[in-house]
C-alpha cells in the first residue's frame, strides 16, 4: 500500500492505495485561511501537520492493515508558499500562500531590472511567487527577513516533520522564481536579483526519488512504523498530471480545484514567458510542462454559494435550468489573475445585472466565466505548444457535468471524467511513492484513468459574443482597479 498526501488552499487530503496503486479511500480535513489585509493570504503551518496527523488516524482506523503493509509515502502541495524557517528549523511566521498579493510592486521592479531573467526562471515574475515575497519581506518586515535560515515549500514543510531534511522537488522549485529550468538547479542569479541566499533552499531531488525515512519520532505519533520511505513528490501541478498519467510528450489535462491549470506535458524546455504560461520542469526526470495557471479555478462557485447561503449543486442545478438569454457575465477575478494577464490587483465583477437577474442567472455568469478563462488559457498555450485533444478533467470542480460541458463549449475541446477525477495530485504523491519504493517504474505511471464521462463540445455559437464581451471588461477595468478605500 501507498499513501499520497497533499497539502492543498481549502483542505489536506490523504489518498490510500493498493499495491497496484488503485485508490482505495481518501480523507479530507479542512483548512482555514486568514486574510489579514486585502490581497493578503495566508496559513499556519502548523495546522497542515495536525491536518495530516487527524487525516492519517482516520485513514488507519479505518484501514488498520494499512499501519504494516504500508511501503511509501508521497508528498504534493499547494506550490509557492513561503515557509521561513529560523536556524532551528522553527516557522518564523504563517506561511505566505501562492494567492497573495502583497508583492505586485517587487515583480514589477523585477521586470523593469531583471526582464531577461523571465526566460531562465520559464514565467516572468508574478506576485505569488515565493521569491517576490522574500523582496517584500526585506522591505516591510526586516526583522522576519533577518531571521531566515531556511525556506520550504508547504509539501515540503511536512516532509520535514515526517523525515527531518529539507528536500523539494523540480516543479516546486520551478514555482519559486529561484531555478533554472533547463538545468532543473537553483539559479545564483535569480537568488541574487530576489536577495535570497542559496544556502537558505531545500536539495532538489526527483519527485520520484526517495527525500528520507519516516522518522521514529514522526513514526510514533502517526501510527506508523519507522523507516517508510518518503517520495519528494511533486507540487500539485504536476503530481496532479501524475494521477492522470500525463507524464509523455503532448499529454495534458485541466484541473478544476481552488485554482485553475491547462496542463501539457513536453520533453523540453519551451519558455514563453510573455504569453503569461508557466514552462516549468516536471516532477518526473527528464519533463518539462507548458501550464496556464488560473488563480481562480472553481473557486468562484463555492464563493457564491457562501456569498448566497446555497449549496454548490443547488446553485448549479438552478443555473442549469435558467433561461439563457439576458445572462449577465461575470469576471472570476477574486483574487486577481496570472494566465494571461499578470495582475495582482485586478478584481471580480458583474455587468449587465437587471431587475429579473436572481441567483440562478449568476450562478450561470459564473460557470461561464470559468470556462471564459480557459478560453485564454487555450490561447496562451497554443502559442507555443499544441493543445491536445480530448483533456481529461480533475479536481473538486470536474464533478459538475454543467461545467465540464460548458469547457467543452467554449475552448472547443472535448474533456473527459475519469474514474477518481476528484483524488487528483493526492493520488499522483502516492504514485510517486511507489516508484520511490521501487514497486513501479517511470513507463506505469503514464497510465492514464478510465473514462466514466465525455463531453464533446456542443452549444459553441452562444458563447462567440459573450467571450468577446468578457475580454473587453477586463481591459475596460483594469485601470480602475482600485476600489477606494
């Protein structure tokens, strides 16, 4: 049996598999988030560990067996999370999540001195990023500054309690703004540009490469015996490509979680910085991805459905059902948007709400808008690598036909539902356990779901206009961005 870990924005997530590494059950704990100032996002460390810990007891009470047969652990995460740690290895402050903000002015002063970095570090510098966030904390909180020794990413911080080194793995990496793609290493000019010393990073390993053993310690308070390999795993993107056996040249998926991602496997290095895509190198040897990243995802669903005080599968039902004409459109923008824009301030928004607009007609909005920014995510892509045909589709969000269909419609695409679609990187992790554990090789993991949905593209002339529409919102927006205060 394997195990799969993920340390995800809303939830931790642990995936227990077979020896065959076929999912037999997951658990999910929730995560809280705080928001201290507008823009801002952040978590406490320490809540994923105790996440982990509460997860792994209720996996074991159900799966006693797992306790001894149990022959890997696999990490994923969130990526670009700053967990600072001082010369103890002791979090310094709550760690700085991939959604914030506060570093737009860094990223900036990085493309105004240090453009020609974008094509080394495979995106230009977008406020998120780990690196951006070390600027920022030299400039408005010298004290924490001061006290970094190390830094991790969040999937990274746990391996650090389950085996004690400080390990990471290329595609992390790849999202700090610190490595050099091609090389798959820490660049000493990136570190320089961003005032990051290079003794602070983890080792890089590949993610299917053994980062340590369980300790005793960590073993004792988790149930489990001491000494299980630890896979580095792979930040979410690309164990997500691993749950979905996109690891081979042209593979590709959309992810559908907290954010948004079209993933596509290449066997090289393809920077492109302007088109606002992410070319980073995956967590397998040898592979590189091209990768629309979307900070809003499915998000703007469960957002209405706090906002409204309905479940998300009321909502959609209703939105289903609504009468198509007159729809308001909705930007998804929450908290702002990288594909393919690179704004951080940016915001969301209706437009053309009326007196008979209700909940369903925004609901619908919505479920457009997140197929709108795909469109982009399309177009980005297909600027320098051939988007693949059909997709698979994962996360929380692939669950609603609605949405897959209204995808497919909009990009032109077909999409397909695989078995365990809403696992996702958490069984990827596990996977990559096994191989660390040498009970699978690099060609099993190209093996690809079976399908149990497709959705071939089907009512594409009524999304032509609106799309239009919704790009011209954005550029009719973004310079009053700034709400007063």
């Amino acid at each position: 049996m394997f195990i799969g870990i993920d340390i995800g924005t809303s939830g931790v997530k642990v995936c227990l598999t077979d020896i065959d590494r076929q999912p037999m059950t997951a658990v999910i704990k929730p995560l809280a988030t705080a928001h201290p100032r507008g823009g801002y996002s952040e978590q406490d460390p320490g809540d994923w560990w105790i996440a982990v810990q509460n997860a792994l007891a209720d996996l074991l009470a159900t799966h006693p067996e797992a306790g001894t047969a149990l022959r890997g652990i696999g990490l994923s995460g969130q990526m670009h999370g700053a967990v600072l740690l001082d010369a103890d290895r002791q979090v310094i402050r709550p760690a700085i999540l991939w959604n914030d903000g506060r570093s737009d002015a860094e990223c900036d002063m990085l493309m105004q001195d240090h453009a020609d970095l974008a094509m080394r570090a495979g995106v230009r510098p977008m406020a998120g990023f780990t690196a951006p966030k070390i600027l920022w904390l030299k400039a408005h909180e010298p004290e924490t500054y001061a006290r970094i020794r190390h830094i991790l990413l969040p999937k990274d911080y746990i391996g650090l309690m389950l085996h004690g080194q400080l390990v990471t793995d290329p595609c992390d990496a790849a999202g700090t703004w610190w490595s050099d793609q091609a090389s798959r290493r820490w660049s000493p000019e990136l570190c320089a540009a961003t005032a990051t010393d290079p003794d602070w990073l983890p080792r890089v390993r590949e993610g299917t490469e053994i980062a340590g053993q369980l300790s005793a310690q960590a073993g004792a308070l988790l149930g489990l015996p001491a000494g299980i390999p630890v896979a580095a795993g792979g930040g979410d993107a690309a164990a997500g490509a691993i749950a979905v056996g996109a690891v081979s040249d042209g593979a590709g998926f959309v992810s559908l979680g907290t954010s948004g991602q079209l993933f596509v496997t290449t066997d090289t290095f393809r920077a492109a910085p302007d088109r606002g895509i992410h070319s980073y190198a995956h967590c397998v040897p040898g592979k590189w991805f091209q990768m629309a990243a979307m900070l809003n995802g499915a998000r703007p669903l469960s957002w209405f459905a706090d906002v409204t005080g309905a479940p998300v599968g009321t909502l959609l039902s209703e939105a289903e059902a609504v009468a198509e004409h007159r729809l308001p459109l909705f930007l998804p923008y929450l908290t702002g948007e990288r594909t393919p824009h690179g704004d951080a301030r940016i915001r969301g928004a209706f437009y053309g709400l009326g007196d008979a607009t209700g909940r369903a007609g925004m609901m619908r909005a919505i479920v457009d808008a997140i197929a709108y920014s795909f469109a982009d995510a399309r177009d980005a892509i297909a600027s320098v690598t051939p988007v693949p045909g059909p997709l698979l589709a994962i996360g929380g969000g692939s669950k609603s036909d609605l949405l897959l269909q209204t995808i497919a419609d909009v990009i032109g695409v077909p999409l397909h539902r695989g078995e365990d679609s809403a696992v996702g990187p958490a069984l990827g992790a596990a996977r990559l356990a096994a191989v660390a554990a040498g009970a699978a090789n690099l060609a099993d993991l190209a093996h690809r779901p079976g399908i149990t949905a497709v959705f071939e593209p089907r009512d594409v002339t009524r999304h032509a206009g609106r799309l239009s529409t919704y790009r011209a919102l954005y550029t009719a927006l973004k310079d009053v961005r700034d709400l007063p205060r």
